[in-house]
C-alpha cells in the first residue's frame, strides 16, 4: 500500500490524540517559550544562526540538475535497499539517510544539528526550538519535519508529531523512517489494524527494519487472538 494512502488517516487520528493525550496541543502554540539565559541560543558551542537566517539562501541551494541527480541517486538507493538478500542494504540505508540529512543550506543544516545534539540530550524543549526555526524557514525539507515529530512525540504531543509527520510523507511518501513512526503512534493509541498496514507498507520500502518486523508480528498475534 503506498505511503500517500496514509495522510487520510492522519487527520482523524490526530484529531483524537489532541483531545484524548493529556497535554497534547496544537502545533503552533507547542513549542514552550523560554527566554532565560541559560538557554539562549547564544549560549550554544556553534556560531549564531541569526545572521546566517538573514542571509539570502538561494547562492547555496542546489541547482535543478543537482536535485534531479539525487533524485536518481535516491531512486537506485531504494532499489538496493528493498533487495531482501545480501548485506548491500545497509550501504544504501546510510547513504539514504545522508542524502535525507542534507538541507542545501549551510543555516539550515545548523539548525538540524542544533535540533538533533539536543533531542541526543534529551532536551527536547531546545530541541523544538531549533526544529521549528527550521522548518518555519525550510518548509520543503522534510528530515526536520521528522525530527521535530520525534520531539514532539517524547514529549508526549501526539497531535503536532502526527501532523509533522504527515508533512513529511507529502514531502518524502519513501519516508520509512517517518512510517515506521507512525506505525508506533496508531498501535499506542490503540489502532492496531492501522499500525499493521502501516508497519506492513514501512516494510515493503525497507524490509530489513527490525522493529517494524517486530511490530508485525506482536500485532498480528494480538489481533489473531481478538479475532478467535
């Protein structure tokens, strides 16, 4: 089943989790607002990106042709990826991932790593922070929608990481990351037979995912033992 079946279902599934998960509240208004010192953004190891925000984008922005040869890069990558045998699939996992990582803007992929070096630390208020500086200013790129879905998501805001993440499988419907995300979300709140077809459909773009082949089977059981 492609991933573009799966944005229907978001809707209605966020909109239970923002009513039905304590704490939970809309996207916009998610990100807590801390303006003390010590978690200034100035006081971070990197160089401000204030300035680099200001700056026009367009000189460090891939071309077309560039975009069209990654495109094809990622086309082959995938390919290699679904192969069920061999060892070749991590090669073309980790460089799928390093495609994804890249924004094409030096500011850009700052504040990815910002976002990152704090969900790594488990700080996910700075985390949401930088993440939504990011994708308020690159909207198309669609690793810090995921990223900041998975802030969200241990901060236990269902609603915001579910509508992040259906931004990145607009962006990316090859998200496997992002499927395999939302897979967990729908059988924590208790849609098994949606997070089945989910996890199924993470797996048939990437087989070698050991926990969504996990997930299937866990669910497949407990949904045998319902039907019994």
């Amino acid at each position: 089943m492609a991933a573009g079946l799966f944005l229907g279902l978001l809707g209605p599934v966020a909109a239970v989790a923002w009513q039905g998960v304590p704490g939970a509240i809309p996207a916009q208004d998610a990100v807590p607002q801390d303006d003390s010192p010590e978690n200034s953004p100035e006081n971070d190891s990197d160089p401000p990106v204030a300035d680099a925000l200001s700056e026009p984008a367009a000189a460090s922005e891939p071309t077309a042709a560039a975009r069209l040869r990654e495109r094809e890069d990622l086309d082959m990558l995938f390919a290699e990826l679904a192969q069920p045998e061999g060892e070749s699939w991590a090669r073309a996992e980790t460089d799928i991932l390093r495609i994804w990582s890249r924004s094409g803007s030096a500011a850009m992929d700052l504040l990815y790593k910002r976002g990152e070096s704090a969900l790594d630390a488990g700080d996910t208020a700075t985390a949401l922070g930088h993440l939504t500086a990011l994708t308020d200013h690159a909207p198309d790129f669609a690793a810090g929608w995921y990223l900041r879905s998975i802030a969200f998501y241990l901060d236990g805001d269902y609603g915001p990481a579910l509508g992040d993440l259906e931004q990145v499988l607009r962006l990316e419907p090859r998200h496997f990351g992002a499927l395999t995300q939302l897979g967990t979300m729908l059988e924590e709140l208790g849609d098994g037979r949606r997070a089945l077809d989910v996890f199924r459909a993470s797996l048939k773009i990437h087989p070698h995912q050991q926990d969504a082949q996990d997930a299937v089977q866990r669910i497949e059981q407990e949904l045998q033992g319902t039907d019994a």
